[in-house]
C-alpha cells in the first residue's frame, strides 16, 4: 500500500499542470461532460456546504462552488500537493471555494457536516484496503438528509466494455485492477446509505452513482 502511494503522488506531481488538458484530449472532451453530468446529479443548492474528495486541479469542484453561491460553503481535498497549489492559483478569488491538502484515508474530522460529497475518478484510485473505511467516513460526515455522488469506472462490467477496461487498466493502472472484484451497490448499502441509484454512461464504462445517508 505504500509503495502504491508513492507511485500515484509521484505521477500526480508530474501530470498535475497538464491534468485536464491531457484527459480531455485522451477523453475527446467526454471526461467533462462526464464531470457536468455529475455535478448536476449532484444537484448542489444555494446555501450547500458540498465536499469534493480527491478534488484534483479544482475544476469540477469550481463549478459547485458557484451553484452553491456566496453563502455557500465548498471544500476540495486532495492529497497532492501539487494539484492543491494548481487549484488554489485557479479558483482561489472564489471567497466560498476552500482546498486542503489531505490523505483522504486518514480521519477528515467532519461529522453531520456536508449537505454532499462529491468524489470523481478517486474510488478505484484507494488503495483496496482503504475504500471501505473512505466509504464509511463519507457517510458519517453527511447531513441526515445529505447525499454522495460517486463518478467513476463500473467495477462490474461486462463484456466488450469490460474487455478494453482491463487492458487500460493492465496499461496504466495494473494496481487498480482489484477494483473489478468489488461490488459498489453492496458496500454503499453496508456503510449505511440507502436509495443508491447508478446511472451508466457510455454503454456502461462509466458510471455515476447517488446514495443518500437517508432514504426520506
């Protein structure tokens, strides 16, 4: 597990400058798209302290900030530095937009705290002993009523589609590969959250799933 951190905060601090460019070039601009389709499942309101994990260079959390307005509250964490430092030279004039550099695996210190937690390509990024308890500490941090979104790859895919996600994996991400034995629905609903809805994007290579702390 520590040889797999060092090896994503190393490639992070490389890539960090040229993140968003290189994904929406490799994504033909559908990693955007992608992000804004979330954001609005999402649903951030006026007056919402939302909480973006792993928040990378700030973009998606950028756009939540601005939804939830001035008397809103929106917080990015991340833990490298590197892409915290981009995010705060880019969105930092948004008075209501906070980043913090933060191993997301350790304890937050936030309880009963966010009306959401938004999270984007980081789950099958955790090491595989950790997503559980990054699970539980997101539930905990809700609001009674609050909700998560997580926007990621669909660990349980089939066919073609599984097919060309295992070679990407094997190519770029071979010690994320676990990530396909996982069943997402099933660790949500064992955290505690309930009326998980996923969306499948792109014949189902991505996904986007809703779980809400409370059903009401």
């Amino acid at each position: 597990m520590f040889n797999q951190n060092i090896h994503h905060r190393l490639f992070f601090k490389k890539i960090a400058p040229y993140y968003d460019i290189f994904v929406d070039i490799f994504t033909i601009g559908l990693y955007a798209k992608f992000l804004k389709k979330a954001v609005t499942i999402l649903a951030p309101q006026k007056g919402e302290k939302i909480l973006d994990l792993c928040s990378g260079t700030g973009r998606a959390t950028s756009w939540i900030a601005q939804a939830v307005g001035e008397k809103g509250e929106v917080i990015g964490m991340d833990v490298a530095k590197q892409m915290v430092e981009i995010a705060k030279n880019r969105y930092g004039g948004l008075e209501n937009l906070f980043f913090l550099q933060k191993d997301v695996t350790h304890p937050w210190g936030y309880q009963n705290h966010f009306d959401g937690i938004f999270t984007s390509f980081a789950l099958h990024e955790l090491p595989e002993a950790e997503r559980w308890g990054v699970l539980e500490q997101s539930y905990l941090a809700l609001k009674e009523k609050g909700r998560m979104v997580i926007a990621d790859f669909d660990p349980e895919i089939s066919g073609r589609g599984k097919t060309l996600l295992l070679i990407f994996f094997k190519l770029f991400e071979r010690e994320n590969l676990n990530f396909f034995s996982i069943d997402q629905k099933e660790m949500l609903k064992k955290v505690g959250f309930k009326g998980i809805k996923i969306f499948p994007v792109l014949s189902g290579i991505f996904q986007i799933t809703l779980a809400h702390r409370n059903a009401d």
